[in-house]
C-alpha cells in the first residue's frame, strides 16, 4: 500500500475499540477490576497485584519516519498491552514481570507478538539497600522512571533515547568515507532507510538489559549501580540473556542529590561494547568486541513546584570505532509539564543532539547530522483509570529537509 492511501477499513475495528474504552472506562468499574486481580494474605506475608495498560496510539507521519518509529506509511496504528505483575513477600522480597503483546517493542509495522520484557527479582536486607538480579531498565538517568504511557507528558522518548545514529552493532566501517556515508543523510535524500534497523541511538528506550543493581539511598543522597549483559545504545534483541551473556558486561551507575522535596540531582556514568558478536569478522586482528565501548556522562535534574514540573538530561558520549577512532556526541532536552487544571495538563520539550568529528585524510569531517526537535503536547485524564494525550513535533536536522513533521495521539486505559 502506498504511503498516501487512506487508512485501511480493517483498521477501524481499532477505532471501535478505542471509541469502547472512553465509554466503558469507568472509574467504579475499575477500581474493581483493580481489586479483583490482587491475592492478599491476611496475616500481610504476601500481596500479588495484576495490573496493566492497554495504549491505542495512532501516528501520522511525515516520512521519512522519525526516530523509532519503524514504518514507511505515513499513517501508522500502534496498539499494546502491558501486564504487570507484583508480588511482595514478606518484608524483604519483591518480584515483578512485565509482558507486553503488541507490533513490536517500538512503533511499526509488523504483525502481532508476545515478549517477557521485564523481570526481576529484589532483595532488601536492609531498609536502604536492594539487591536485584534480572531484566529491568537501567538506573541512568530520571526519564526511565516516569517512560511509561501513563507517567511520560509525551507519546514518544526525548532525543537520547531515540535519535538514531550513524553507528552499527552488526558491523564495523573498513575507512572514516564508510562511517561517514552510514552517518549522514543527503539534502532531500529519498532513500528507503533500510539500514535503519542497524543503526544505534545514545541509549535504546529504558534498555531492558538482563544483569544485577544494587541502589538505595542515604539521607540526602540516592545511589544505584548495574552490571549489565549490553550497552545502554543496544537494540532490544540484545537485552535478553538468551542471546547476549556476559563476556563483555557493561558496568553503570547514578548518583543522586536531592537538596529539598522540589530538587532532584543527578550524575550517570556507563561504559560497555556495543558491538554484536556478528561484527567480530569487520574488526581488526587480534582485537574483541570489548575492546570497542561505548562510554556515557550524563547529567540530570528534576524540579516540581505546585502544578509545574520541569525535567532535564544531558549526554556526552562516545562511540570507540575499529580503525576510525572515538566518534564523540552531545545530546540534551529540557522538558516542562504544568498542570492547567485537575484533569488537564500541557507539556513542552526541547530536544538537541550535535556530534564531532572524525579525522578523514587531511582533515576532520562530522560523523552525523546535527538535529534540534520541539514536541509539544496536550493530555487530559478523564479519570484516574482512563488518559488521553495528543502531540505535535517539529525537527530539522542537518542537510535534510523532509520528514520533519510528526503528530500523534494516545489513549491511555490502566486496569
């Protein structure tokens, strides 16, 4: 089907089902529901809790897609469903799992699947100290606690955490002219993007990897550390210990301050390889996949003051190239909610990535295209159970004029 025909009429059983949600969706009813999937134990040595949110989420894109988004339609429907399951026992154990059916991790259009994305299981020996083994979000950063449907302003991630780069897991450049080419894209360049898949953002989503942490907390200071089985830019097939184990951990951690209840500081730092074990045969002889690291500072900052909320994260990292050498980048976002009225808020967020040079023959050349994107967005809570978000975002990146349009919505059901 070709990008600009109409939305197919199998479609609209979706928008049947999402007009359903905002019907029946009542707040009585699911309180209930929510109180008929837990299991309690009357003497308080267990609690089970099934929760979820059910996301209806429709794009119109302005194509090339954007970001994560994995289509060459310019309409895309993106529906999913998250279960979660709770579990506290005792006072020092808790379990969680988080499964997930939709189109695929990120927006596209692929057919139906089912993933265990998260699992974990922690143990608290002491009141600020936990230990967890499984698969679970990294520690870096503060977008990655508030990342799902419900708690994020917006449909999609800030620049970090979606901006594609010209950087490959599956394969290393034989010269800078090859890095170059996968980095930048041409003004007015109409290409198919079907290398898009390979190519690796600052840190994929929430990075579901499998490994150990460690975090807790100490009067006014938060503190989390992780060793993990994949880097933070590593694609979601990375992350599970089915397919990636631990030859090569990458190690990350944050340190947090927070000065009084509206200040909330924060100092990331992560090094691990990037590269997949299928890149081994393009690197040098006598060199591994460990040898090539991804290394990340990061800065971050919260503020929450009546009804405002601001948030802010800055990245500085680098890329370790066979043969080329270090490909350095700087991204960043500033982000602002305010909440118009008990049910109505409004969300503004700019977002940034600039990259450095490279050395090519005589002279140093960037090694992607800077890019600058604005996302503005309008939510309304209709009930405690029940959201509705809508969002419009700009970009202009270096050299390339199309695809710079993005509009979204999202309805939001918590059960």
């Amino acid at each position: 089907m070709p990008p600009s025909s109409p939305i197919p009429f199998r479609n609209c059983r979706w928008l049947a089902l999402a007009f359903a949600l905002v019907v029946t969706a009542r707040a009585d009813f699911l309180e209930k529901v929510h109180d008929s999937l837990s299991l309690n134990d009357s003497q308080d040595r267990f609690h089970f809790q099934l929760s979820g949110l059910v996301d209806l989420e429709t794009y119109f894109i302005d194509q090339p897609a954007p970001g994560l988004i994995f289509s060459s339609r310019n309409f895309l429907l993106n529906p999913r469903l998250r279960l979660f399951l709770d579990a506290q026992i005792g006072s020092n154990i808790y379990l969680f799992a988080q499964t997930r059916v939709d189109r695929g991790f990120d927006p596209s259009d692929d057919g139906a699947q089912i993933r265990l994305d998260e699992y974990f299981i922690r143990y608290s020996p002491a009141k600020n100290i936990n230990i967890q083994i499984g698969q679970f979000a990294t520690v870096v950063g503060n977008w990655v606690q508030r990342h799902d449907s419900w708690q994020n302003p917006f449909i999609n991630a800030p620049l970090p955490y979606e901006n594609l780069t010209g950087i490959w897991d599956t394969g290393a450049p034989d010269e800078t002219d090859e890095l170059l080419e996968w980095g930048h894209v041409g003004e007015y360049d109409t290409r198919d993007y079907s290398d898009k898949y390979l190519r690796l953002p600052i840190l994929w989503g929430p990075s579901y990897s499998t490994g150990a942490a460690i975090s807790g907390s100490c009067g006014r200071f938060d503190y989390a550390a992780e060793m993990k089985n994949a880097a933070l830019a590593s694609r979601p097939e990375s992350w599970n210990i089915t397919q990636t184990g631990f030859e090569d951990p990458t190690f990350s951690g944050r340190l947090g301050f927070r000065p009084n209840e509206m200040w909330n500081l924060g100092l990331s730092a992560s090094g691990g390889p990037y590269l997949r074990s299928n890149a081994v045969p393009d690197l040098p002889p006598g060199r591994g996949i460990g040898d090539y690291r991804e290394l990340v500072l990061a800065q971050d900052l919260s503020f929450a003051w009546h009804h405002l909320q601001l948030w802010a994260e800055f990245y500085e990292a680098r890329f370790e190239v066979p043969r080329i050498g270090n490909a350095d980048t700087f991204s960043y976002y500033f982000e602002a909610k305010y909440k118009i009225t008990s049910q109505l808020f409004g969300a503004l967020r700019w977002n940034q990535q600039l990259f450095g040079t490279v050395r090519d023959e005589d002279h140093r050349s960037k090694w992607g295209n800077d890019i600058w994107r604005i996302d503005a967005a309008l939510g309304y809570r209709f009930t405690d159970y029940l959201q509705a978000k809508l969002q419009y975002s700009f970009s202009r990146q270096e050299t390339l004029r199309n695809g710079e349009n993005l509009i979204a919505a999202q309805v939001t059901l918590k059960f």
